[in-house]
C-alpha cells in the first residue's frame, strides 16, 4: 500500500475507534458532568491530587477540557485547580499531538490539501504565538488544533508554551465556574463568566487582525 494511504488509514481507525468511544459514552450516559468527576475524585483520596493531571490526560481523548477542569475547580479549588488544569490541558494537547504525528509518520505536512496546507507555514511562521491566539479564539476546538498541528513541523515546545499561556485565561475561568456551581451569583463565578466573555471578544479581534495580516503578507 502507498505509505501516504496507509497514514491516512491508519488516522481514519483512530479516529472511528475514539468517535465510537465517545458514541458509547454518549449512548449509555457514561460522560460525567463536573460534579460526578469531582466525585470520583473525591473518592481517590490523598491520591487525587498526584492522579488529577495524569487521568486529564487519558480523559481528554474523550471528555472535553471544560467539564475536566470544572471538576478540578470543584475538587481543588480554583486557584489550585487552575494550576493542575492548565499543565493537564498542556500535556494532553502534546499527547494528542503526538497522536498524529505518529500515525503520519513523516507524510504529515503532505498530508494537508489545499488551503489547509497554509496552516503548516503559518505555524512554522508563527510558532507558540500561532497556538497561543488558537486558544483565545472562541469556538475554536483544542482538538481539532492539538490533532491538526501534528501534520504541521510545530515543535513540541511550542506548541507546550503556547498551550499553556494562551489557555491559562479560560482554564481559569472554567476551575472558578466549577468551584462556584453551587452559587453561580459569587463573586469567583461572576468573574469567570466576565474573562470568558472578554476572551470570546479578543479571540474575534485577533481572527480579523490574523486574516488582514495574512492577506496583507500575501498580496505583497
């Protein structure tokens, strides 16, 4: 089989096996909302703090970051749970990277047709800023950035620094949103809804900024 058919093959098992993974959870009402994650937690034990980042991790293939780092405001508290959710939403965004690069093997950029092969030259341009505006852009799905940028050359560090730094400001948000389920109308959960709202802007502002950017470095 062509080597480049056989990547994509294999990326194709992958991503039915996680989507069936996924459908049965669905199906059988297995995802776990913020509270029953903290439950389970909650009975680890002293345990729970060492296995927070390593279970987000193996989680995140699956659950959404969100209800992961919820669970670790509502666990943790937010302070302490935003620390653990920002280094658990790093390493699995390298993980899930890795993912890919793996089964591409080194077709990966050949493996981007048409206009989304810019993103390999943008990321090589741009680097850990490139991941970082990703995670401010509202709407903009972790992994679909995390599984994209391992067919790109992005290096593992920065996709590491733009992860943390450009998702600190929502993984924040989303700890003190988990910590104050049980009073939304406190101060912590106020101002999470408020940095959320603030970033859904951002994140447009830097879209338009990005696109005149790149037409401009184009046109030139």
């Amino acid at each position: 089989m062509d080597p480049r058919r056989a990547a994509l093959l294999r990326m194709a098992v992958y991503a039915a096996l996680v989507g069936a993974v996924f459908l049965a959870a669905v199906i059988t009402g297995s995802l776990p909302s913020p509270e029953e994650a903290r439950d389970f937690g909650e009975s680890l034990g002293a345990f729970a703090l060492f296995l927070y980042v390593p279970l987000f991790v193996l989680a995140n293939f699956v659950i959404t970051w969100p209800i992961l780092t919820g669970a670790g405001g509502l666990l943790f508290g937010t302070a302490p749970g935003t620390v653990l959710a920002v280094i658990g939403v790093t390493l699995a965004s390298l993980a899930q990277m890795a993912v890919t690069r793996y089964l591409a093997g080194e077709h990966g950029p050949g493996l981007l047709a048409g206009r989304v092969r810019g993103l390999d030259a943008f990321l090589e341009r741009h680097g850990a800023v490139a991941v970082m505006e990703s995670r401010i852009v509202p709407l903009l799905p972790y992994g679909l950035v995390n599984y994209s940028a391992g067919l790109t050359r992005l290096r593992f560090r920065e996709m590491a620094v733009g992860t943390a730094v450009g998702a600190a400001p929502k993984v924040f948000a989303y700890a003190a949103l988990g910590g104050s389920l049980t009073n939304l109308a406190s101060p912590a959960a106020i101002v999470a809804v408020a940095v959320l709202a603030v970033l859904a802007l951002a994140g447009g502002l830097i879209v338009r900024r990005q696109i005149i950017a790149e037409r401009g470095a184009a046109s030139a």
